[in-house]
C-alpha cells in the first residue's frame, strides 16, 4: 500500500520566516503534486513535479522532487499571512487513482 | 464557471438515517472521485469512477454506495450513517487519470459537504 506522510504536522511561524513542508513514502511515485486548501474550500493545485531532482518555483514557493522520486519538498520563504492554510502533497496509486498525503496545517502570524 | 458543484453544504444525521451527496461537473471528465476529510487530516479515498457505469472502491468504501449513470453526475449514498461517519465530503474530478497525462492533470474539488451523525 503506498502511503504519503508529511512532516511537521502543524506549523505556526511569524510572518518573514522561512519554513520547508515535506512529503515521504517508501514507494516510488512517477509524479506528485502539491495542493493548498483554505478553510471552508476544496484543495486547489499548487504545482506539479515530474522528474527526478526537478525544482519547480511559484513565486515565493519552491517545490523539489527527490531524485529517486520518493519524496518531496515544499520551501516558503518571507511567509504571508495569505499562505496560511493546508498543504496536502499527492500522487498517482494504481492506474486510475490519487493519494493523498497526512496533510500539514500552516498558519502565519502577521 | 460552475466545476465541481456538491450539495447540501450542510447536513446534520441522526444515526441510522441514511443521505444522498449530489456531485455534478460540467467539465466532461471521466474520472471521479469522493474524498472524505476528518477534522485536521488528509484526504482519504472512499469511491472513485473512470466513466459512466464504472466505478470502484477506494480505501474506505464501507457504508457507501455510489452510482455514475452519466459522466457528469457521481452521488454518493450513505446508508445507515453512524457516527464514525462525520466527516467532510469532497467530491473531485479530472482529464485523466492517475498515471496518465502527468502535469497538468489537474484534481479539480468541490468546496465540500460539511456532515455530522448524532
């Protein structure tokens, strides 16, 4: 059974710092993906990482691929009160279907 | 630009009562899918559906059915709620599937059925 856990669970910082989000299995993944969900909202998707090693930056947001595609990183610098919110990494099990990772809960104090 | 839509928002159960989650897309995808959230988790897959009249269990099926007569709407019936069952509900569909088609496969979600069994 492929499984996705995340570290740190929860995450409270003060605005300006830097935080990293990570997302582990012992299975290797041929892609994963990184949504953010706000309270009271479905996740929406963050990025996409492919290929192993790949580094994927969205503005203050740094995505990275381990390379042998196991795991993955989340990197937040200068963190906003507007980054508040879930972070659910996730990949493909089986042909058909997605997983989900534990989830880390990030909150930034202004 | 309607996506995902779910209904109700909101449902209050009492034990042993049974419910109905509407999900319809407008997107024509083929694969679909139910999530549910409990306070503070990931998302946990109960049922999934790669077209109309096919669908298949997740990792949580028991105490739901599901139904996909069309490519647009997937309910998913719950039957004899307990409470073990409060949850959130997120209903989700995309282009592809899992292993195909990898960036810009895109999960879209609904914004989820707040529900609890007393």
């Amino acid at each position: 059974t492929q499984l996705l856990e995340q570290s740190p669970q929860f995450l409270s910082i003060q605005e300006g710092e830097n935080l990293t989000v990570y997302c582990n299995s012992s299975s290797v993944f041929s892609s994963l993906q990184w949504y953010r969900q706000e309270p009271g909202e479905g996740p929406v998707l963050l990025v996409t990482v492919v290929t192993g090693g790949e580094v994927k930056k969205l503005k203050r947001l740094t995505f990275q691929f381990g390379d042998a595609r196991k795991d993955s990183s989340l990197h937040i610098t200068a963190a906003q009160p507007g980054d508040t919110g879930l972070y659910l990494c996730a990949g493909p099990s089986g042909t058909y279907k997605y997983i989900f990772g534990t989830g880390t809960r990030l909150k930034v104090l202004a | 630009n309607a996506g995902v839509t779910q209904t109700p928002k909101f449902r209050i159960l009492k034990i042993g009562q049974s419910m109905t989650l509407q999900c319809t897309q407008d997107m024509n995808h083929n694969y679909m899918y139910w999530y549910r959230q409990d306070p503070g988790m990931g998302l946990k897959l109960i049922y999934y559906s790669v077209g109309a009249g096919i669908t298949d269990k997740g990792e949580v099926p028991n105490g739901y059915n599901v139904s996909r007569s069309t490519t647009e709407d997937f309910p998913l019936r719950l039957e004899l709620a307990a409470p073990s069952q409060t949850s959130v509900y997120f209903c989700a569909s995309s282009p592809r599937s899992g292993l195909e088609g990898l960036p810009g496969n895109t999960i879209y979600f609904g914004e989820g059925s707040w529900l609890t069994v007393v």
